[in-house]
C-alpha cells in the first residue's frame, strides 16, 4: 500500500521534473506488485495496474509507441478484476483510459486503434451516465468524438456527425462558467469539425463559446506567464471565428474579433497607461493610478522571476503569492473602472467597436487584418472613418491557407520533421537557408496576398495601408512582397496604432533630437566588429542641427549613457548586434557597450524615459522578429515593447543583416524621411528600394564621398569604396537580391 500511495504522490507532483516524477512513480507501482499480485489480492492489483498504466500514458519521455504500449497491458490486466458486474465504476473508468491509450498510439493499424478507442468509450458510458456522473460523462463523450473525429474508415460523413453529437454531449456540463478549461476543449474540437465542413454559424457559435471559457479563465490568472498560457490553449479560436464571421458577411464583427484577440497584455498596458483621467474624480483618480501602477509592479517583478540572470530577491513572493495579488489588484482595478463607468459612460473601455478601429487608420492608409486558417486566407479592409464594412472589405485569398503559410516558413521530411527553410535560416543566421527561402517567399506572398490587397486598395482609390499580420504571418517579409507603388506599414492592433498616432502629434513640433549608439565596444570574443556601424551614425547624424546630436560610439555606448541621452531625444537609432532570443523572448535584446544588454524584459518594465521619442530605429540583427511558437498574435518582441513603452514609430530587422549594405539603406531612409519629409513608411520603401537598384559604380561613389567627408579618417569606407570600384562589372547591382534588403519593417502611422 505504501509503495502504490508513494507512486500516486510522485505521478501528482506539481514540481520538479515531470519525466523524473512518473519515472519514480513507475518504479514504486512495480515494487507494489511483488505483493500486489492477482492471486492474493485482485482488488489492489487491479488498482495498482490502472496506476502503472496511467503513469506509462502520462510520460513524456522514451518510446511513445512504447509506453502506451504498456499502459494497454496494464488496464487490461487491471480490466480481470474491475469488471462491469463486480466495479462498475472502475470498469468504466479504466475503459475510459483504455481507450484514450489506443487513440494515441502512433503505431499499427490506425483504424483498428480507433474502433478499439470507441468500443472503450462506448463501454465507460454504460456506467457513465450524464443522471449518474455527469462529469465523467462529458469527459467519455469528448474521448469518445475525438475517436470518431480522426477515424478513417467508414462513412466518414456519418462519422463526424456522430463526433459532433458526442462533443455536443459533452458541452451539456462542460459550461464555460462551471469547467472553463473542459469547454475550451471541447467547444474547439466542435468548432473545428464545424469549420472544416464550411459550416460557418455552427463553427462560430462554437467558437464563441471557447473564447468566453477562455477570458475566464485569462481573467482568473494572476501571472503574465498564466495569462499567455490560457491565450496558447485556444490556438486559432481568434482567427478562424473572424473567418466564419466574414464568411457570414458579418464583416464588423470579424474585424472586432480580430482586434480583441490581438496583443491582449499590449492593449492592457495601453488602456491602464493612456486613459484620460481628467473627468474622473480626485478618489477615483488616485485609485486607478494605485491599482495600476501596482499591477505594472507586480508584473515587472515576475518577468525578474523568469530572468536566469537576474539577482535573486531573497524577500521575493512565490509564483503563487504573486499570481494571487496579481488578481486582487486587477479586481481592484475593475471595481474602480465600474465606478468611473457610472458617471463617465465608456472609460477605459475593454475593446474597440468598429468605428473606433476605423478611426485608428488613416484616409490614405486604410488598416488591413491578414489571417490564414485551413480554409483559405482574408484581408478585411478597414479604411478611415468608416461607419460599416461593406463585402469589398473583404478580400479572399483562397490559396492563403496556414498550410501554406506553414510551407513559407518551414520545410518539411516526409515524417513532417523540419529540416531548413526560411524560419530556420531566420533564427539561426544559416544566409544560405534564408537567401533561398526568401526570394521564393516574396514571389508568393505578391502573387497569393499582396497583390491582391493591393489591387483592392486601388479600387478605393488609395496605395497604402497599415498591415495587421494574425497569427505567424507578422513573421513573413509582407512589405517588402508589395507591388511597387504600394506601401505597407505594419502595426500590433489598432489600439496600439491610435496609441502611436496621438504620440506621434503631440511630439510632431518638437525639434529632432539625435540618440545614437554606433558599433557598441568591447564585444565577447567571437562576434565580429560592426565596422560600418559607426559609419551609419555619422552619416545620420548631417541630418540633425549641430548641438542636437548626442552619439555614442564604441566604449561610450554603455546601458547608462543611453538612459541619460533619452530625455529630451526624438529619434532614437541603435546601430549594434542584436538578438532574437526564441526560447526566452523576454531576452531577446540589443547589444551595448561593456556586456550591457537593452532587452525586450527591460522595455516592458518602464524604467526608460521614452517620453520624447518619435521613432526608434533598431538597425540590428534580428530585431523585428515576434514570439512564434506559442502565442504569436500576442506580438511578443522589440517593436511592440518599444510602441508600449511609449515610442510611436519603431523600424526593425526580420533577419540578420549586412552592416554594410545597412548603413546605405539607412542613410537612404533618413534622408527621405527628414529631408523630403516623407512619412517613415514611404522613406523605408524607397530606401529599399534604393538599395536594391544601387549599383557598384554608385555604392563606390557613396563611400567615396563618405571617406572624404571623414577627413580620411573611415577606413571602412575606404575599403568598401576600393573593392566597389573594383567590382567587374560596373553596372551589377551587388545587393539586388532580397536577403539585403526585404528585413527591413516599420511599425507605426
């Protein structure tokens, strides 16, 4: 008994190494079954073998194949004694797992697995009834329609009708309010049956439902990493709800859906950190900033609690401490907001209705929402001021699937094991994987969905829009696959874009102030020298009236130095390395002088003043890319922390990229932005542009002309200028091809 009650102990263990756990609990089932054998004691053996088998179902390490093998054998043996005459309840319950084994076991015949899978199910409902235990019930019903969802054979019409009533089923006590998880779930499973059989009002009356399981329990979670956890569970839900609505012609609320569903942390800070309190009261005004200033505390210490590198505070909360007085301090945020709410209708309203996301756009840049789901892509338009959405809002982009977005992104064995491809080459700085992935993706991306939106565009009599890429889209070079004489922007969400607009006027009459870091020294010993870093920074800073330029090279740009510039700086421009970190976004960050480092963790904190700056140029590695494995459309990365932390425009790099090519596309951009005084989406298209026509006579010429202007001092100008001359052929365009240029991005108005 003790050995089975210690393996139960160790199966549960909510800390430490999951594998570790079940590894131990296994081995004290198998020394309870040295006594616990059939013949002298069939009760506790038949317990005992139901426990072994659940932990081999549970382990997430060794043969999987393998492991549930196992875990059959054992309820089958515990199956002998639970039978449905002498444990009906038990016999109901390891039929139940039973038959979750055989639904996941990846190898023989699937079909048979899967008929086994239903026999069980169906056999646990004799005894799981919903009058006698509703909560098993539902939980056998769900199994039961997964079983019935990927089985093969048969008619399979009449096999996803009965998964639709099994899930059904279950949903008659998986209630949002009573199990939120459970709902979730199941509701999703629902939905995506509805979905893919292009039954759009049942998919979205399911998907409605698992969204509202899912706020409750994102409301009901006090930590950051809590909230994303929720927001990853429901996968899709957003997007292809949006999609049902849209193809419901339900166009305003696709787009209010989307908007919801973005950058919920993001929209959170924005709404707690932009209201207008003016029309509140002195108590209400004085509680609100309590609460949240608070909750941004509270916040800003777990992220320190994430950080590995960070010193430990041995007074510190517990994660469950935290989490608990992240939720009182929301409650009590809510209760202030309700209460300002009866005197000041709409304060600090939770989401956006469709004329207050139509009045984030621009008239001559609508906002565009992009999403991919398995049924094919969309682009709803959302031009300025617009009362309603009419159907040529929509764009429908057919060949536009997540298949196919997932085909951009990755390449794939025939085992479905990514081997290379545009992500990889993304992350990892393999030039050669992302040379070829990125020519072909541009090709696709104006062929399927660019050119497309902007033929749209055209016929609204505009050729520019503000892109809201869902999903991992944002992660793809969308500005760059526009058709000429399109420009796209890019931005988080619509609240984060009016943020960024109203930012942007009230510091439009400030004079341009310079912050400038360039070629950040010393550097650890295998990164290479950014020689052409510096070089950048002062061609940039001819733009700025003298006394108005504050550069940091080298040894000077330390973490200090660029807190003391900020006040006061319009512009703020990062020539250093940088990195996406993907297993820790909060570490993603930008290199500084000294081992200093600028991360994505101490933007969300709030301890730069940022409150002058109009644009923030990331000219780095890596520095555009988003959190892509979990919750992407939570926009996780530098230009959104940087829109939060109060900088209205931000440009960054999707990939790793040449210093020197760099500096001549920034020069470029800056020119067109402060002395053409072109809008900071139009500068950086023709900047990239410029780059990609550049051609080796004109790049030696530019270098010369910087050389000369150093006093020959530059000697990276010098020999960039000496091998361009040299180059065979004059007229070749040496940074033609897209990897050079079609990083770039810009986020803002």
């Amino acid at each position: 008994m003790t050995q089975n009650n210690l393996g139960n102990a160790y199966r549960r263990l909510p800390t430490g190494p999951r594998s570790a756990n079940l590894a131990r609990a296994i081995e004290c089932y198998t020394q309870a079954l040295r006594f616990r054998t059939a013949e002298a004691a069939p009760a506790e053996y038949a317990a005992t073998q139901h426990d072994l088998g659940t932990a081999y179902q549970e382990l997430p390490v060794g043969d999987r194949s393998a492991n549930l093998a196992r875990a059959i054998e054992c309820y089958t043996q515990a199956l002998r004694f639970y039978t449905a005459e002498a444990a009906p309840l038990d016999y109901a319950m390891t039929q139940t797992n039973l038959g979750v084994a055989y639904r996941g076991l990846p190898v023989g015949d699937r079909s048979a697995n899967l008929a086994r899978a239903i026999e069980c199910c169906t056999q646990a409902l004799r005894f799981y009834t919903a009058e006698a235990a509703p909560v098993e019930y539902a939980a056998t019903q769900h199994n039961l329609g997964l079983a019935y969802s990927e089985l093969p054979a048969g008619d399979r019409s009449a096999n996803l009708a009965r998964a639709i009533e099994c899930y059904t089923q279950a949903l008659r006590f998986r209630t949002a309010e009573a199990t939120p998880a459970d709902c979730r779930s199941t509701a999703l499973s629902l939905a995506d049956l509805h979905f893919g059989q292009d039954r759009w009002t049942e998919a979205h009356t399911a998907y409605s439902l698992a969204i509202r399981a899912v706020e409750f329990l994102y409301q009901a979670t006090g930590s950051e990493v809590g909230r994303q956890a929720e927001l990853w569970a429901a996968g899709n839900a957003v997007a292809a709800d949006a999609y049902c609505l849209a193809r419901l012609d339900r166009f305003a609320e696709a787009v209010q859906r989307l908007e919801a569903g973005r950058t919920r942390a993001l929209s959170e800070a924005l709404a707690r950190d932009r209201v207008t309190l003016r029309e509140a009261s002195d108590a209400d005004r004085v509680a609100f900033v309590a609460a949240a200033d608070r909750i941004k505390a509270l916040e800003a210490e777990g992220r320190r609690g994430q950080d590995t590198e960070a010193p430990k505070m041995p007074e510190g909360r517990s994660f469950a401490e935290r989490s608990a007085e992240l939720v009182r301090a929301r409650e009590d945020l809510a209760k202030v907001i309700q209460r300002i709410r009866a005197y000041r209708p709409g304060f600090a309203g939770e989401g956006l209705d469709y004329s207050e996301i139509a009045a984030a756009a621009s008239p001559p840049r609508p906002l565009v929402y992009v999403l991919a789901s398995s049924r094919g892509g969309l682009a709803l338009l959302v031009p300025a001021e617009s009362q309603a959405p009419v159907p040529g809002h929509a764009v429908w982009l057919d060949r536009l699937t997540a298949a196919r977005v997932d085909e951009l992104l990755v390449q794939r064995r025939p085992s479905g094991e990514v081997r290379g491809g545009y992500l990889f080459g993304q992350v990892t700085g393999d030039l050669d994987q992302l040379a070829a992935a990125v020519t072909k993706n541009i090709e696709i991306l104006c062929r399927e969905l660019l050119g497309p939106l902007a033929g749209r565009l055209a016929e609204l009599g505009v050729a520019a829009a503000t892109v809201v890429p869902v999903g991992r889209l944002s992660l793809l070079p969308l500005p760059a696959a526009a058709p000429e004489g399109c420009t796209i922007a890019l931005a988080p969400s619509a609240r984060a874009l009016r943020a960024a607009a109203r930012a942007m006027r009230e510091r439009a009459g400030q004079t341009p102030v310079l912050l400038a870091v360039g070629n950040p020294l010393p550097l650890p010993a295998a990164w290479k020298s950014l020689r052409y870093a510096e070089l950048e920074v002062r061609v940039i800073e001819q733009f700025f009236a003298p006394g108005l330029r504050r550069i940091l090279p080298g040894e000077a740009a330390t973490s200090t130095a660029v807190a003391q510039g900020l006040p006061g700086a319009t512009h703020l421009h990062l020539a250093c390395h940088g990195g996406f970190d993907p297993e820790e976004p909060l570490d993603s960050a930008l290199y500084l002088a000294g081992g200093d480092r600028l991360t994505l963790r101490n933007l969300l904190d709030g301890n730069l003043d940022l409150s002058s700056q109009r644009l923030a140029v990331l000219s780095a590695c890596q520095t555009g890319i988003t959190e892509f494995n979990r919750i992407p459309d939570e926009v996780i990365g530098l230009p959104a922390a940087f829109m939060q932390a109060g900088v209205p425009g931000v440009v960054g790099t999707l990939w790793p990229v040449n210093d020197r090519c760099t500096a001549v596309l920034v020069a470029e951009f800056y020119r067109l932005m402060l002395a053409e005084r072109r809008d900071p989406a139009t500068a950086l298209d023709s900047a990239r542009r410029c780059l990609r026509e550049a051609t080796a006579l004109g790049l030696a010429e530019w270098f010369e002309r910087r050389y000369a202007d150093s006093g020959g001092t530059n000697l990276a100008a010098y020999d960039a200028a000496v091998e361009l001359r040299s180059h065979p052929d004059p007229a070749d365009r040496p940074y033609a091809h897209p990897v050079y240029w079609a990083g770039f991005t810009y986020s803002g108005p």
